[in-house]
C-alpha cells in the first residue's frame, strides 16, 4: 500500500522525480511556485496544495527540492512552511543542494518539534532524474533514513548514507568540487578539437573511452557536440554550488584553487546572460574568447 507523501518543488528534476513515486502507488500532494510546472503530476493524479503548509499537513512523509538555501530556509523554516505545519512523526527530506549548517539547524528544530529531518540532495542531472538512476547522498538519522530509503530507491539506484546531520551536504559538494574541474576539462578538450577542424562527436568516441572518460565528456560533451546548451542542471544553481564548497573550504581553512577558477568561468557565464542554460554551455564561453 502506498504511503502520503508531499513533494514540493517540481522543476527540471523534481517533476520526474516525484512522477517515480506517483507510478509506485503513493498518493502525491504536491506545491510548486509556479503551478503550471506541476500540471503534468496532477494530470497523473497527484494533488495540488496551495502551500507549503497545506502539503506539510497532508503528508507523512514531505519532500523538498527547490533552488537555493534561501529557498530552503522559507520553505522549510517559515511561518507557512513545512515544520510549523507538521505534527510530531512526520519526516522531511531535503534533497536540494544546499548548506550543511542549515541542514544541521533543520534537524535540531525538527528534532525539537518530535519531527524527523534528513539532507538527501542528489547527482544525476535531468536524465538521471527522468531514468531513475540518481545518486542519493543522505545526512541525519539512520532511523528516519531507514524509513524512507524505499522511497529514495524508487528515484535512484546509488542511495547511500553518509551518517550525521549535513553529511549529506558535504558528500554533495564533494561531488560539486569534482564536477566543476571536469568539465572545465571536457570544455577546454572539445574547444581545442573545434579549432583543431575535428569532429566533436567523433573525438568523444575516441577519449571518451579511455582514460579520460567521465560522465562530463560522455554525456555533457555529446550535449556540446549537438549544440544542445538546454539545462539538464542550470549555470545559475551550479553557480550557488560552488559558491557554497568555496565558503566551506574558507570555514576549514582549506585552499581549492581548482574549484574557484570554474567558479570564476561560471560567473563570467552568468555575467554573459548564460545562467538559465545547462552547465555545458561553459563551451559558448570559451568559444567566445578571443586569443588574438
């Protein structure tokens, strides 16, 4: 029998994630900012909440995946929002990519209110989203992660815990950091096969098989190689990402000199008007770069 669950925030992945859920047999009620993105799930079945609040007090178990801490803190925190609605035995599950120490300050007050909080972002883009194939990193309890990891496995099919309050979140930017330097180098790879007069599709066959092969050539890469720059993870949340690994690395008193150059290409990005595209549109940046 399928259990109630809320699920707020429904946009490049959050709409195929819960869509997972609803086709296991759950019953969905499910908010988002803007309505319409939601109107492929009700088609389906799910129902439509007016809040935050009203998906909290519907639900046992309430998922968020929405754009940055701030969102976050509202969404989860705020007077309207899914703890001061929820009674004691609800879980929430925050699987955005956001701050460690807010993960950690949203579990003491869930914990305080007899409610059960984990972070439980996620690495997979749009496509492992829509197939299911998401890597799920999660942080709190093991109680209450042993209570939904058969929701989590419905989305994905790497769920690990990773132990206290915020693992989940510094398992993500662990993930983030790693990203950023890889497809800084699959960008620069494919920029010099272009101005080389080769064929990018063709070049990935190649490297793309040996010992630089990566998610980023293989999967980013064939996206640049078709001219496709449509966000599977926008510019703009990779932006915040790395913005939030920079501020932990400085709290660690660590240097990730790596890390803040992409993250210097992405601000440039942005500055450019490129933050609603996907991360592989890095490549329109260095395209652009003249050298003359």
């Amino acid at each position: 029998m399928g259990r109630k669950i809320g699920w707020i925030g429904t946009g490049v992945m959050g709409a195929s994630m819960c869509m997972h859920l609803l086709k296991a047999g759950n019953e969905i009620f499910v908010y988002n900012r803007t309505k319409e993105k939601a109107d492929g799930l009700v088609a389906k079945g799910a129902t439509w909440c007016d809040s935050p609040a009203e998906v909290s007090r519907s639900a046992d178990v309430i998922f968020t995946i929405v754009g940055y801490p701030s969102d976050v803190e509202e969404t989860i925190l705020g007077s309207d929002g899914v703890l001061a609605n929820a009674d004691s035995g609800k879980i929430i599950v925050d699987m955005t990519t956001s701050e460690p120490a807010l993960a950690e300050r949203i579990a003491r007050e869930a914990a305080a209110k007899g409610v059960e909080a984990l972070d439980a972002p996620v690495s997979g883009g749009d496509v492992g989203a829509r197939d299911a194939t998401l890597a799920i990193m999660v942080g709190g309890s093991k109680e209450a992660f042993d209570k939904v990891e058969s929701l989590l496995d419905v989305m994905g099919e790497n769920v690990r815990y990773r132990g206290r309050a915020g693992a989940g979140q510094h398992t993500k930017m662990c993930n983030q950091i790693l990203i950023a330097g890889n497809i800084v180098g699959a960008v620069e790879s494919l920029t010099y096969a272009h101005k080389a007069g080769m064929d990018l599709n063709e070049v990935i066959d190649v490297i793309g098989s040996g010992a630089a092969a990566s998610v980023c050539i293989n999967g980013l890469g064939r996206r640049i190689a078709d001219g496709d720059f449509d966000p599977g993870f926008y510019i703009k949340h990779f932006v915040k990402d790395m913005g939030i690994a920079l501020d932990e690395a400085k709290r660690m008193q660590i240097s990730l000199p790596g890390l803040a150059l992409a993250h210097k290409f992405y601000v440039h990005a942005m500055d450019v008007g490129y933050e609603n595209l996907g991360i592989q549109a890095l490549y329109k940046v260095f395209e652009r770069m003249d050298y003359e």
